[in-house]
C-alpha cells in the first residue's frame, strides 16, 4: 500500500532533458511526419503546397482535439470536475470519436482504472511495471482499452456514471473493428478531409492524396502526447511535487500544448481538482480554457481547487 502523499519543498527533477526533449518530439513529430509526406506527395504529382500552412493547420487541429481529450474524456467525465454543457459535449463526443478513434465511455473507464491501480501489477498501463517500459506503453494502452471495453463486469463496478446512450453504442460497435479502420469512422473521416482540400481548389485526385498525406498528423497527435507522453515519459522522468503516490511526474511548468495534462504529479495527488497547477510558476492552461468556458455559461459544477488548499489537504 503506498504511503500517505508528502508534498515535496524542493522537487529533484528526474532527467529534465529527455523530457523536455520527448515533449517537443511527441507534440511536432506527427505533425512534421504529414508535413513531409505531403511535400514528398508534392514533388511526385508536381502540385505545390503551402508546407508552413500546412503545419500550422494541423497543430490547430492537434490542439483542438487535446481541449477534447482534456475537458471530456479527462476531466469531465473520468473525474466530473467539471460539467460540459450538453450540446457541447454532444459535438466533442463526435470530434473525439472521430479523430481519437475511441468513445467517451471506454476512454473514460480505463483512465479510472489506471487511478485505482497507478503503477502496481494491476495497472492497465504502466512504463516502470516488471516488463515493461516507454517502449511498451503504446501497446499495453492499446490493449488495456481493448480489455476494458469487453468487460462489461468493469462498466458495473467503475463507469455506472458515463455515456451509454445510441451514440456511444455506435462508436463502441466501430470501435471493436480495429479502431473504426474497416467500420465507418475512418472512410468518414477521409471523407471530411478530402472535402477540406477540395474547398481550397485542388483536382479530386490530388485532394484525396493531400487528405491521406494529413491523417498521421491529424490520427497521431493526441495519441503520441496521451499515450507516449503522459502514459509514458510522465512516469518515468520530470519533476514531482508529491512523493508516496506512484511514479508520475510533472513535465513542464507550464504545459502549453497538453493543456495541463502533463502536470500529471499534480493530477494523481489531487485527481479531483480541475487546476493541475499546485506550485507557483505551473499553469494549467486547461483548467484557464474552463474557466473562460464557465464565465459564459458553457462549463459548470468546476471544482476549482486552489493550489493552497490542493496543496493542504495532502500535507
């Protein structure tokens, strides 16, 4: 059983250049990988694209769908510190579907059994677990969605509380057919694509290779940040703000382009605080986006918990 949370005074980070590094490599690298499939692409068709557009796009793209993963799957629904307004969440159940490839109900049930079990044999996901390592985090997330999605025993026990409606029954069913590939989310999201390249007056033929040129970039953005970088990297190097919990780690004072979610020593010390930040000079520019969103009606029931008071209660 682990001990009691301690919070740390003075936090020994834990190889801070490989994780800074990680951070940057797992936040571009999907993004730069569209980028030069897209420019090799272009040199074989002769067509010329705007690359730097083309880039920036897609991290726009990447951004929105961490605000999905963070204000639905994460905090919304795995930990209810916050309410999404219903039509809202309806779009962002939709968006997550399709470029997360997953639904709101397993997302949610297997990031609450990695809570229930951080870091022990039971973990459904772990890097320092007997076996495994960074290099296998991707696999055991992937398996550990699929265990949990067919245990329906799980969904009883833990996710009572989440979506089960049409929609999720839906995603779920596309799910099973290895990620929605073969069922209907993946020629959807094709689809959708092409259209964009169309709209900007390229040939159908080109704008379908444009649109297969975006899909790493589109696919792999969030996966490559929540899997490999906070599933992985966030417990294993970093710095930590509390010891007795499990090996999580904070990555990044101010996590800008996870939104907060690699401030992940904070979020295991306090899962139920919707403010990942606990120490002076961290922001959690996820916990501010809820914020704005709560001041025009859009988010409510936001457990703000004040880092002084997240900070006293685990003392």
């Amino acid at each position: 059983m682990s001990r009691s949370p301690r919070w740390l005074e003075s936090p020994k980070p834990q190889h801070p250049h490989r994780a800074q590094l990680a951070y940057v490599l797992l936040v571009v690298g999907p993004s730069l990988l569209s980028v030069g499939l897209l420019a090799g692409f272009g040199a074989l068709t002769g067509t010329t694209f705007s690359l730097g557009l083309f880039f920036v796009a897609l991290m726009s793209l990447r951004q929105v769908n961490v605000v999905v993963v963070t204000l639905l799957y994460h905090r919304s629904m795995s930990h209810r510190t916050l309410k999404l307004h219903p039509v809202l969440e309806y779009v962002f159940r939709i968006w997550g579907w399709l470029t997360l490839a997953i639904g709101t109900r397993i997302w949610s049930l297997t990031h609450r059994v990695h809570h229930a079990h951080a870091d022990t044999d039971k973990d459904v996901h772990s890097p320092v677990t007997e076996g495994h390592s960074l290099w296998t985090v991707g696999r055991q997330s992937i398996d550990a969605v699929r265990k949990v999605g067919a245990d329906q025993s799980l969904f009883e026990r833990l996710g009572s509380d989440l979506p089960s409606d049409r929609l999720e029954r839906i995603i779920e069913w596309d799910h099973r057919r290895h990620f929605g590939m073969t069922g209907i989310r993946f020629p959807l999201l094709l689809s959708l694509i092409t259209l964009a390249w169309l709209s900007l007056g390229y040939a159908p033929g080109i704008a379908l290779g444009a649109a297969v040129c975006s899909l790493p970039g589109i696919n792999l953005s969030v996966f490559t940040s929540t899997v490999f970088l906070v599933n992985g990297v966030a417990h294993v190097w970093g710095y930590r703000n509390y010891e007795g919990l499990d090996h999580s780690t904070n990555l990044l004072p101010i996590d800008f382009f996870g939104l907060g979610e690699a401030l992940h020593n904070n979020h295991h010390a306090a899962p139920g605080c919707a403010n990942n930040a606990h120490r002076e000079g961290e922001i959690d520019p996820g916990f501010l986006l809820a914020k704005l969103l709560a001041s025009v009606g859009l988010v409510t029931e936001l457990k703000e918990g004040p880092a002084r008071h997240a900070r006293r209660a685990l003392e």
